[in-house]
C-alpha cells in the first residue's frame, strides 16, 4: 500500500458516527498537526491552519468526519439490540453486516439480523425489511449478558467493513469514503502545499456531525470565517446496471464531480468557472452535474455565513455510497488533489475579491 492507500485504509476504518467522532478526530489531528497550526471547535471539527504568502484572502477547504452509523436504543431481555439509524441509511443494505458497538470498555462485534427467510410468509418475502424489524446480535442470552459486555442504551455503532484494494489496484472497497475521501483529500492537499506558493490562508477543515444536519460546518466556519470554501465529498454514481438516466451517467474513474446546481446551495458561479477552466487547463478530469439529487453538502451551511461565502462543492464519485460495500477510484482522489492544488494556488486577494463583485 502506498501512502494514499495508508490514509484511506486508516481514516475509513476508524469509527466515527456523527456526534462520536474521537476515534477518527484523532487521526485527523495527527496527520494535521505536520501541516499547520491546528485547532477545534466546540462540537469537535478540526481545523488546520496554513499560513501561506498572505494572510488573506482566508480559503476554507472543508469535508466531512463523521460517518453513518445506528446507536443503541433498547436491550431486550433476551439479549437481543435493538438500534436506531443515525445519518440517510437505506435499509436494505443492512442486513447480514458486522458492526462494532463503541462502549466504554472497548468494541463488541455483532450483525445485524432478522428474521431468516425460512420463517417468512411469501406475502412478507416480498416486502422490504424495515430497520426497525431488525436487531444486533452479539451473541449474548439476557438482556444481564450484554451489560456485562460493556453495551449500553446509547452507545454509538458503526459499520465494520475492511479497506481492500480491489482487482486492478485502482479501486478501493470499504465503508465511510463518504466522507473520508474528502477528509483525505483535504489532508493530502495541505501536504502538497507545504512545498508550493499560496496566495492565501489555508484552514483545511474536518467537520463533525454533517450527516445529521451539518452542524460542525456551522460551527467551524464562525471560527474559520473564510472568504471563501471550497466543499470535499462524497457523490452517488450512476454508473451501474439500470441507474442511468437519459444518458447522463456520472462514473466512477471520470473525475471528481463539481455539483452546479442543488437544492441547498447555488454554487458561486466565479468559483465555478474557475474550477471548470482550472481543469481544462490543466487536463485534469472533471464531472459537472446540475441534476436532481438527494442530500446536501456542508456547503448549505458554510455559503450561508455571516455575509455570504463563495462556495463550491468538489465531490469524489463513490458507487453504493452509505453502505458497508462503497467504492471509490483513486483516478478520481488524484485528480481531486491536482486540481484543488492548481485552483488554491489561484486564489489570491484580487480573485477572490472578484467572485463577489455585484
Ligand atoms: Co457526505
């Protein structure tokens, strides 16, 4: 493994559901700390910031650190877990998958279960299995024999999935690249500038809590209070059997995707050209999207601070996002990094004072 593969294999594996983030904070503190001065908010977001050859204009590059995940609602007193989705889960894909329960005295494994097919009535085999039918197995038999593994009501849940290279090398199999790939990008990005010129202040930023409503992006960037961000995420493809639409198909291997139109935020269209040109220039591969989508980006937060931000969203495509099975392609984490890089370096106090130009 190479050190992007290093990077990736740690910050996905490391747990981290919105509003539990130590775990994965702490790695992202410690790849930080070589790049710049770092600090936090008080929801938990890290902040890294990297004085370049001015002190302005302040550029915010910011992804997302927490991941979907469940916490555990209620015990039963066979020994059985029941647990509540924490972040857009879609049900199907959960059953039959390890996940590790974070409690005070250490992980504990179990799988998600229901009621096998065997049992089921041929009206009910048709029927989707709700999350709230299902339950954790950890093998225990009373409801006593799972306090005494250390599990209580509450304690956050993440999905176990091991970071693998697939065939080819290009390819990454594992879990949370949305958005640790951002977060690695962004971290990778700093890396890269350390030996370049910037005309700016770099604050690479790893929120807390976007999968539950973007709330690190509203507290970090009151402390960042940048003049203007760039967004690092994770996107849906449409690249498999039966998904595409009229032929727009956004693929995995294509470049990362600059969204130009969502529900939750109009991306700063100076920015944006600037992106779409930064990459032509420099042959680099990028998707542009303006379709309809669910979700949102920290962007919803972060364009809306105090007088208004520039802000653009740069999302690696991820195929099966929100599962315990995601793949990401490391074409497209190149590319992200090249372009950012060759778009930071740009943006000086004259540009950045241009995007908002009215
Ligand atoms: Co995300």
């Amino acid at each position: 493994m190479d050190e992007i593969e290093k990077l990736l294999k740690e910050l996905t594996e490391a747990g981290g559901v919105s509003g539990h983030e130590t775990e994965v904070r702490k790695l992202v503190q410690k790849h930080f700390k070589p790049l710049g001065k770092v600090s936090h908010d008080r929801l938990g977001s890290v902040i890294c910031k990297k004085q370049g050859e001015a002190a302005e204009p302040r550029v915010m590059l910011a992804g997302h650190m927490d991941e979907i995940g469940f916490i555990v609602s209620h015990i039963t007193k066979e020994g059985f877990i029941r647990f509540a989705n924490i972040g857009g889960w879609w049900d199907q894909v959960l059953l039959a998958q390890r996940v590790a329960i974070k409690t005070s005295k250490g992980d504990v494994m179990g799988t998600i279960g229901a009621k096998p097919p065997h049992l089921l009535s041929d009206e009910e085999r048709k029927k989707l299995v709700d999350s709230k039918d299902m339950y954790i197995d950890i093998g225990c038999a009373s409801a006593e024999e799972v306090e005494k593994a250390g599990v209580r009501v509450a304690d956050p849940i993440v999905p176990v999935s091991q970071f693998t290279v697939l065939a080819g090398g290009r390819t990454y199999l594992g879990k949370a690249f949305d958005d640790r790939g951002g977060c690695a990008v962004v971290i990778s990005s700093l890396r890269r500038m350390l030996d370049v010129a910037h005309p700016n202040t770099l604050f690479g930023v790893a929120t807390v809590q976007e999968e539950v409503g973007l709330r690190g992006a509203r507290t970090s960037v009151s402390l960042v209070d940048p003049d203007v961000a760039i967004i690092l995420e994770g996107t849906a493809v449409n690249d498999m059997p039966g998904a595409a639409n009229e032929g727009h198909v956004f693929r995995l291997g294509g470049g990362p995707v600059v969204t130009l139109f969502r529900q939750d935020m109009i991306p700063n269209r100076g920015l944006r050209d600037l992106i779409v040109d930064t990459a032509r220039e420099h042959r680099i591969r990028l998707q542009i999207r303006a379709d309809r989508i669910r979700g949102g980006t920290d962007g919803a937060a972060i364009h809306l601070h105090s007088a208004g931000v520039p802000t653009v969203a740069l999302s690696l495509p991820v195929r099966y996002v929100h599962s315990h099975g995601s793949i990401l392609h490391r074409g497209d984490f190149d590319a992200a990094v090249e372009l950012l890089t060759a778009v930071v370096r740009q943006l000086d106090r004259k540009t950045v004072k241009a995007l908002t130009a009215y």
